[in-house]
C-alpha cells in the first residue's frame, strides 16, 4: 500500500462553501443535512472529479461512505462563505478516514465537525482494493 504509518493524516485542504437561502432553514440557519453535502464537495476536490470519474468508467470503482459521525457546535447563517478544512488518512487499501472542519469566517473553533469512513467498491457494490494509482496520487499529500 505505502511506506506511510497508519493513521497519518495529510496535509490540510481549504475549500470555500457559499451559503445560499437554500440552504437553510426558516431561522436563516444552514439545514443539517446540508453539512454532509458540503464535505462531500470538499472530499471530490481532493481526489477530483476527473479521477473519479476515470476510476468508475476505466476501473469500475467507486466509494461509499461507510460510517460518519458528525456535531454541530455552533449555527452557519444565510450568506456566509465558510471553509471547510479535510484531512485524511488511509485506514487500510479497501478504507479511508476523513477528518472535516467547516469554519465560520474569523470562527475561533470549527462549527461542524466530523469524521467519515469511505470505503471503495467496485460495481457489483462489493469491497474492492483502491488502484495502486490513487494509492500513489492521494499519498502525495502525507
């Protein structure tokens, strides 16, 4: 898999979520739910959309998310630009482990936080390795 030891996490990546009316509630409070929507953006830009979409039509692979656990610390309100900060590591070839941040602007603490377990499956939805390739790729950033 890697010369990386277990549970080593990657750098940390930034990326900026503009908070719609439609996104919230009718206290102008972003919906919960949408909170998974935004990691979910941020995980794609990790890895890209291009490489996913190789990895589907060429490998027939893809990912699920296994297991998250997410709190809610403080509101995100209508308007604001957020960051949401991901970081993660491999658990196994089959798991990954992301850890997700989304920060208020000139926030002191995270507002959301949460960790998710991402397996890889193949098209049949069966476990599946990850390819060497995106082993290799995703391993730059440790």
């Amino acid at each position: 898999m890697s010369t990386n030891t277990p549970n080593q996490f990657s750098q940390t990546f930034h990326f900026p979520v503009q908070i719609y009316y439609e996104d919230t509630d009718f206290s102008g409070v972003v919906y919960h739910p949408n909170f998974l929507k935004y990691f979910e953006r941020a995980r794609e830009h990790v890895i890209g959309a291009d490489k996913l979409a190789q990895l589907w039509q060429q490998q027939g692979l893809g990912f699920a998310v296994y297991r998250s656990d997410m709190l809610c610390h403080d509101g995100i309100e209508f308007a604001e630009i957020v960051d949401v900060r991901t970081k993660f590591y491999f658990e196994s070839k089959y798991r990954t482990v992301w850890q997700q941040e989304i920060w208020r602007p000139n926030g002191i603490k995270p507002a959301v936080t949460a960790t998710i377990e991402m397996v890889c499956m193949n098209k049949q939805r069966q476990l599946s390795p990850m390819s060497a390739e995106l082993i290799a790729q995703l391993s730059q950033h440790i």
